[in-house]
C-alpha cells in the first residue's frame, strides 16, 4: 500500500519561502507521477504543479508559476514544492498525490491521482 506523507507546511509572512516534502513508502517513487494540490475552506482541490516520473517534465498553474519549483528525489523517494515570495492567497491545505497510471500525460485534475497524503497546512500573513 502507497502511503504519502506531507511536512512543511507552518505560518510565514507574505515574500517569504517555505519549502514542502512528500516521504512516499510502499513503492519505488519512480514509478508515479507526482502531483501537489491545495484545498482551501469551501473551495474545491486546486492544481498547482506536476512533475513526471524522472524529473524532466514538470507543469504548474499559472497562480504559482514563476514562484514555485516542484522536484523529486527517487533515491530518496520524496518530492518536493518549493514556495517562494508567497501571497496570502496561498493560504491552503496542500496535499500531495500519486498518478499511478502508466500514460506519461501530466495531470492537473486531481481525480487523476490515485494515492494522497493527510496534508499540510500553509498560512502565509499580510
């Protein structure tokens, strides 16, 4: 059973950084494409970047592009968002997902995924 794990998530002040980690466990990371989300209050799951299975191909929505970078590390089958000059609109749950599926498409809807972690909460202050 796959099983992901996000941490990082905290209270950071507006044009600040946080860096985000998914640990994933029961399968060689390499085997999916990797996905991060954000759900807020209310609101449905967001797509905010993917990545594919080596690294080479990656996808972001265009609220974060620019600011963010998503990356993994099979080795240490972990990826990774990082989050530069955040806004207080990133105030989200961001969730991490696996897309088992065999295509090579990069994903933004998060049906799409087949595996989630718990989350993790990031509040960005004014």
């Amino acid at each position: 059973q796959v099983q992901l794990v996000e941490s990082g998530g905290g209270l950071v002040q507006a044009g600040g950084s946080l860096r985000l980690s998914c640990a994933v466990s029961g399968g060689p990371l390499s085997y999916y494409i990797m996905g991060w989300f954000r759900q807020a209050p209310g609101k449905e799951r967001e797509f905010v970047a993917t990545i594919s299975r080596n690294g080479g191909r990656t996808n972001y929505a265009d609220s974060v592009k620019g600011r963010f970078t998503i990356s993994r590390d099979n080795a240490k089958n972990a990826a990774y968002l990082q989050m530069n000059s955040v806004k207080p609109e990133d105030t989200s749950i961001y969730y991490c997902g696996a897309d088992t599926d065999t295509v090579t498409i990069l994903q933004s809807n998060w049906h799409s995924y087949d595996y989630w972690g718990q989350g993790t909460q990031v509040t960005v202050s004014s």
